[in-house]
C-alpha cells in the first residue's frame, strides 16, 4: 500500500512542477518528484523480497542441529550393533 502512495505523490509533485513558475519551485517539485519515485521503486522491490522470503522461525540453530546429529549416530550405532555379529 505505501509504495502506491509514494508513486501517488509523485505524480502529484511532478504535476506541481509543471504548474509553477518559478524555477527554484521547479527545482524543488521535480527533486522531491525524483526522490519520491525512488522510494516507491525501493517499496516495491522491499515487499518482493519479502513475500520470496524464508520464515526465519524454521532454521535450526547450531546447538540443536548438534543433538540431532548426536541422536541420528546413537540410533545409526544402535541398529548397528544390534545387526553385528550373531
């Protein structure tokens, strides 16, 4: 929504540049158009970024990816030892 608004005002800004008459106005409209313009593209190219982004609740911290592993090794040398010798 707030990108949409930034292209909003300036398309406004742009038109008040070329309603006004003075050139120091016009300098002003049309650097505040071109800065609004910018953060409209950087809106839109934050919320891609975030809709094509992982949840970051899923990753698994270290310790725990350890003790999974300690787990898998312990069942791996379970199953081993009880497939050994007969």
């Amino acid at each position: 929504m707030m990108p949409w608004l930034f292209l909003l005002l300036a398309l406004a800004s742009l038109a008040a540049a070329f309603k006004t008459s003075s050139h120091a106005l016009l300098a002003v409209w049309l650097l505040l158009s071109l800065v609004l313009f910018v953060a409209w593209i950087m809106g839109l190219l934050s919320q891609r970024v975030s809709s094509r982004s992982r949840d970051i609740s899923h990753v698994l911290d270290p310790e725990e990816l350890r003790r999974m592993r300690e787990q898998a090794e312990a069942r791996k040398n379970a199953l081993g030892n009880a497939d050994g010798p007969r």
